[in-house]
C-alpha cells in the first residue's frame, strides 16, 4: 500500500516536471512581476565585436534624471541585447554610402577629414545609411543605456587612467575660444581640437563605446516627445508612434556644462543639418547572429 503510493507521487512530479520543460513558462521575478522573456540569442555564444560593433549586454537602467522637465520621472527601463557601433560613423564611411547608392555627400565643413565624424547630415540620410549597412539607427533608451554603461549616474565615465587633466572628450574648450571668443567652454581645459576629432582619439567609456560623451551630437531612432517618460513602457521602448522632431543625443566639440550628462534630451526637426550632429548605427543581436550565420565557411572556420 505504501509502494503503490509512493509510486503515484514519483509519477505526479514526473509528470509535473515534464510538463513544465514542454510549456512555455513565463518568468517571474521574486517581486512578482512578470520578467522579460529570454532573446533567442541569449542561448547562443554571441561575439563581443561584430563588424565594428560592441556588443552591450542587455539589462535593467534607471532612465532620466531630476534636472529637466523632460528627464522626468526617473523610471526603470529594460533593454534586450544588442550590438552599438564602436565609433561614430565618419566621413570616409558616409562617402563610401553615397558613391555606392547615388545620394549627395552633404559638405563638410574645411576641418572635417576623412576619419572625423560625418556631419551635416539629415536624420533621414543618417537612417537610410544605416539600412544601407544592413543596420539601425539606436533608440533612445539603448543609447542612454550604452552611455551609462549599467552605472545609473548622470555623469560620463571614460575608462582611462587618472592622469593629472583627466579627459572629458572633444567638447567646447580653450582650443575653441582660441578660434570664437564668443564661446562658453570648460573652464581650464584643452583637449587639442577646437572643432571635431578624428573618432576614437579620446578613451572610450566602461562598455568599449568611444565618443558618447562628445564630438558631435548624434540622432537617435525615436520621435520626441516632452512627456514621454511618464508613459513609456518598461521594456525596450522605442519613442512615440509619431511626432514633429526627432531625438538627439550626446555631446558634442560646440558644448559644455549642463550639456553634458547622458541624460540630456535634445530634439530637432529631421531634415535639419549642423556642423555638430551626426550618428551611429545599432543593430538587433539577433541579426547579428543571422548575419554571421550566412558568412561562407573557409576552411572550416567562418
């Protein structure tokens, strides 16, 4: 009597168990709260670099700050794995885009050399240059991820040495009041270029991601919206559904002071050009995966 019991409890577990690796269960945090699924690729081995992308681990942030209306209110945002140009795309990059496709090269200002960020560039240009390369433009949430690096401080961190002038990145500076005295720069500090600089020439933050934090301003996926914050969703959001203005994100070699914090929204209409905006592409890990996957073997090794 006691076996034939003990027999029909190993057979209710097993049965339990079985049904449970069949089933699709939903995650669920110890707060109770329903977490984000797991991304196909979060079961595969997936390259830190790819085509000159890092890839930025997926993850929880606290999003916005308390220093302007449209920061507000600070939330808690997920975003899911993906992959973030390491350096911002340069004029060299953009030219190769126009010759192969027959758009215009927008003008570039005299100082603009080839390894320097492109500018001057529509947000329109900028996302079919990104799908030219078989990418995206960053949302909004991804790029103030990646410019935290999972810190949730509303300050940039390079990863460099403490040296006697600790860099801040190509932002307004001596070297630009040199050339416009009319400027408001850093006080006391000169980073070599009173304009903008080749892309990589400063250290890059805690993620591998050079020149968030300045050099030019850079457009993001989404339409602005002031109060977004307030009734985006937790997960990946990704902007309003429509809107006037297009998000910009950044610092940049004209800006100083208050400017600069990842956490600073700046918008502007998308056909606009300046001679401190430009960008950098993103791309989904699972189309990176993809796009690894279709590279032909040689050898034996892809």
């Amino acid at each position: 009597m006691v076996s034939k019991f003990i027999r029909r409890i190993v057979l209710l577990v097993f049965l339990i168990l079985f049904w449970a690796c069949s089933s699709k269960i939903i995650p669920i945090s110890h707060s109770g709260k329903q977490m984000p699924p797991p991304s196909s690729s979060a079961m595969r081995v997936m390259p830190e670099e790819v085509d000159g992308m890092v890839l930025i681990r997926g993850g929880w942030f606290y999003m916005g700050s308390r220093l302007k209306s449209d920061e507000r209110p600070i939330h808690k945002v997920f975003v899911k794995d993906f992959y973030l140009d390491k350096y911002e795309v340069t004029v060299e990059e953009f030219r190769r885009f126009c010759f192969a496709t027959g758009h215009k090269m927008p003008k570039q200002p005299f100082w603009n050399k080839d390894d320097h960020p492109v500018v001057n560039v529509t947000w329109y240009e900028a996302q079919a240059y990104a799908r030219w390369a078989g990418k995206r433009l960053p949302t909004e949430a991804e790029w103030e991820y990646a410019a935290t690096a999972r810190q949730n401080k509303q300050t940039y961190f390079l990863n460099q040495e403490h040296t006697y002038i600790r860099s801040q990145g190509n932002i307004a500076d001596y070297a630009l009041l040199e050339k416009d005295a009319r400027r408001i720069v850093a006080s006391g500090y000169q980073d070599g270029f009173a304009f903008t600089s080749p892309v990589g020439y400063f250290p890059p933050n805690l993620f591998g991601i050079y020149d968030m934090e300045g050099n030019v301003l850079e457009w993001c996926a989404d339409w602005y919206s002031a109060d977004y914050y307030g009734k985006s969703p937790s997960q990946n959001p990704a902007g309003p559904p429509k809107g006037n203005y297009k998000v910009i994100r950044g610092g940049s070699w004209n800006r100083c002071g208050d400017y600069l914090r990842p956490t600073y929204r700046t918008w502007y209409p998308p056909q606009c050009t300046f001679n401190f905006l430009g960008f950098r592409c993103a791309m989904n890990a699972d189309q990176a995966l993809q796009n690894q996957a279709k590279q032909p073997l040689v050898s034996g090794v892809r």
